[in-house]
C-alpha cells in the first residue's frame, strides 16, 4: 500500500472514521498530492502547501474547503510524524482558514406540527414516514442513524434507542411517549404488511422489504416539506437542529443537547445557541413593551 492507503487504514482502524470522511480525507491528500508534480509526500515543506492553498483560493475556492484540506493534510502529515516518516509536520504553523458560523436552518414548532402531520396514515407507506418523522424529531437522529436502526437497537418497554454514531461510538437516546405511541403502532402493524411475511431486522423497510435509504428518505421529506406549505430550504439534518434548537429554547442544558446528539465536541453543539438567541431575541422585539 502507498502513504495514503495506509493514512487512511491507520484512521478507518483507530478512529472508526465514517466512509464518507474518509473518502474526503483521501480526495484532499491525493489532489495535493497531483499538485507536488512529482514531489514526494514526505518531502513536503510547509511552503509547498501554501503554494497550494493559495493557487486553490485564486481557483474560487472557499474558505470552508480551505479549512477542509488543511484538517485533512494535518490528519496526514501527523500520521507520517507519529510513524517516524517525517522529522518535521509541514502543517504545524498553518494556520486555519477562518470559517464563520453557519446558523443551520431550522423549522419553527409550528413548521414541525404542519410537517409532522403531512403524511396519509391510513396507509402502511404513510404511517411509517410518519413513524420516521416523529422519531427523528423526538431524538435528534442523523438521518444515517435513523434509516439504519435495527430492530434489535429499540426497546419499546424503556423507552429508548441504541445509537451506534460517529467514530462507533454507543449512546442511548430516550424516546418521548408521542413518538413510541407512533413506533408501537407502526412495529405492530405496516411493517408487517410491508414485510408481507419475508425476514428482516431493519427496522425500517421498503414495500420490497428492503432497508429504508438516506436518498430515499430525504426526498420523502422534501415531499412532505412541500405538501405542508413549508418553503424554507431544508437539509437531511433539518428535524435534527429542531430538536437541538426547541430543546434549547425551552430550557434544556447544552451537555444534554450534546449527549442527545452524540456530539464528542461541545463547540459543536454551541452552534445551537446562537439559533436559540437569536429566537429570544425575536420574542423580545415582537413582544416586549420597549422591544
């Protein structure tokens, strides 16, 4: 295997990395590396790679793909150092490029009742979109996380679910009674006639009984964002930043956020209360006196 394959191996083995982060990793270290023209890896010089990042800046690149590869060639350049392949990290004095936050966009509770409420229960397809929808809202879920529950991952008496996140990291995430009523009832009846008698663990399923995809869930949202009036541009994680989001705005502390989410940083759950905020701040000029 070349320096990269074996970066790579090294993180997919010792952090359990995702395969898309991975494959980031691994487009970042190979487009620098068709930059060197030839110039070894190992032999780069913390100049060689801002040569880099400022022929990328004059291509149009942005600063949040500049921060990218920076995290990318410092993950790679600390990897040859801990290996003994390199004296000196290139990477060590550049600096990062400054990315400012981006406020996800976030569903109002009224946003979430008109979406929650859009699809046709009377159906098997129906009351299992509406089964995923309240379970994504009640739990704050990675859409990744929702479609590849197992079976075996719920468990209806305590009220919980097992998440296996980023970096295979455990957690279990409590599920509201509103959402396990909804779970109950799809488990007892249209995932069986989905099944239509065929074996499956997934807890999700096709009417081909298969296993319920990303994709495919995401247009299912989007479907139903439209058929609910909602105009706001959604993502796969809008329903998650309404549960960290209304959390939030209704007293919940920010560790719990972050333990609900999954998040290892809490930087990363921060986000949130600026979101959080910037609604009390809207409360405030709507409603107070001298708003």
């Amino acid at each position: 295997m070349n320096l990269i394959e074996l970066f790579l191996d090294a993180a997919w083995v010792e952090q359990g990395l995702s395969a898309n982060t991975l494959s980031a990793y691994s487009s970042d270290v190979h487009i620098f590396a068709k930059h060197l023209s030839g110039k070894e890896l190992p032999d780069v010089t913390e100049s060689d790679i801002t040569a880099f990042l400022a022929k990328r800046f004059r291509e149009g690149i942005s600063n949040r793909s500049s921060a990218r590869i920076v995290s990318s060639l410092r993950r790679f350049y600390g990897y040859l150092l801990r290996e003994g392949l390199i004296l000196i990290d290139p990477t060590a004095l550049i600096e990062m490029p400054h990315v400012g936050h981006l406020l996800p966009v976030s569903l109002t509770e009224q946003d979430v009742e008109l979406l929650l409420a859009a699809p046709e229960i009377a159906h098997s397809l129906g009351l299992r979109d509406r089964t995923m929808l309240e379970l994504l809202y009640a739990t704050g879920l990675r859409v990744s996380e929702l479609v590849s529950l197992k079976v075996s991952q719920v468990s209806l008496r305590q009220g919980v679910v097992r998440i296996t996140g980023k970096g295979n990291k455990e957690r279990l995430v409590p599920v509201g009674e509103e959402a396990m009523s909804w779970l109950e009832k799809y488990m007892a009846t249209a995932r069986m006639l989905l099944l239509a008698a065929r074996q499956s663990d997934d807890l999700f399923v096709t009417s081909r009984a298969s296993a319920m995809t990303r994709q495919a869930f995401w247009h299912i949202i989007k479907r139903y964002a439209k058929k609910a009036g909602i105009t706001k541009e959604l993502s796969p994680h809008t329903l998650r930043h309404a549960f960290a989001t209304h959390l939030l705005n209704h007293g919940a502390d920010l560790r719990v956020v972050q333990l609900l989410l999954g998040h290892a940083d809490l930087s990363t759950t921060q986000i949130y209360t600026h979101i959080a905020s910037a609604r009390l701040k809207d409360l405030h000029t709507k409603f107070h006196p001298r708003g």
